[in-house]
C-alpha cells in the first residue's frame, strides 16, 4: 500500500485517538478527494447525543458542505474502523468510490461495540423485529411520492 494511503489511514487514527481523549468514541474517518484531504471528523455521538454522530457520517457531512453537494463521487474515505450499517449506507448514498479502513467489525465487538444485532435484524421479516413496525396511512404518504414523480425541476440523487 502506498505511502499516501498509509498516511490518510494515520489520519484517521489520529482522530479515534483525539475522540477517546475528548470523551468520544474510539473511531475516526477522512475523506480525500484527488489526493487532498476534504474533511476529518470523528465520532461524537457522547458529546452531542447524536446517536448517528459516527466519525464517517459526521465528515461526510464536511465533506458535502465543503463541495456543496452530496455526491461524493471521487471521494475515497479512510476509517479508523470497519463501517457500522448505518455508515456503510451513508457511504453508499454519499457515492464514495471506495473505503479504507483499520479495525475490523470483530474489533468492535470486543470492545463492546457489537453492530452484529443490526445485520441480523436487516435479515427478519417485519413482524419478527425486536423494534416493532406498523404501517400507518400508506394512501396519504403516496402524496409526496405522486408529486415527486411529476415535479419537472427535481434534483436526482
């Protein structure tokens, strides 16, 4: 692996390590767009009680903001550990082109960072969720997705 890649990974790391300091959670993440740096965030889901302040979703929340947009094509994101489900499926909706990360989801585990119950969840009919889901007034939701069909000037994403 390049050198260049290892020193956005040490980065990353850098930010896990300043966020354990400063009371966060042990994970950071860095976007990089043709070999700069566009943003660098780390996990802050204590310090806000923002339960979705994982390091990926907060600097790709920079990223978009620094860029003005939200397709973060281009964009390769280095973190300091495997993404969660959550930050895997901002990543995707972001388009990153490609992940790199330290930790592995394992890594996680043992320290008590444990994502396996989501993925098992993902794979359960509804009605089997620990959470559970009703569907309410699906005919009245219809609205906005019938006007979103037929608005002229809408933006793709």
């Amino acid at each position: 692996m390049c050198t260049e890649k290892k020193g956005y990974m040490h980065k990353a790391i850098e930010q896990s390590v300043l966020s354990v300091e400063n009371g966060g959670g042990p994970f950071g993440a860095v976007i990089v767009k043709n070999g700069e740096i566009i943003a660098k965030a780390a996990n802050s889901v204590t310090q806000t009680n923002d339960p979705t302040a994982h390091a990926e979703v907060n600097a790709i929340r920079l990223a978009s903001s620094k860029l003005n947009t939200f397709d973060l094509s281009g964009c390769e994101i280095y973190t300091s550990c495997e993404p969660c489900p959550m930050c895997l499926g901002a990543i995707y909706w972001a388009r990153i082109d490609k992940i790199y990360y330290g930790n592995t989801k394992q890594d996680a585990k043992n320290i008590g960072f444990d994502d396996s119950f989501i993925y098992d969840e993902l794979e359960l009919p509804l009605e089997k969720r620990k959470i559970k889901t009703t569907q309410l007034e699906r005919k009245k939701a219809q609205e906005a997705f019938n006007n979103w069909q037929l608005k002229e000037d809408k933006i793709e994403y």
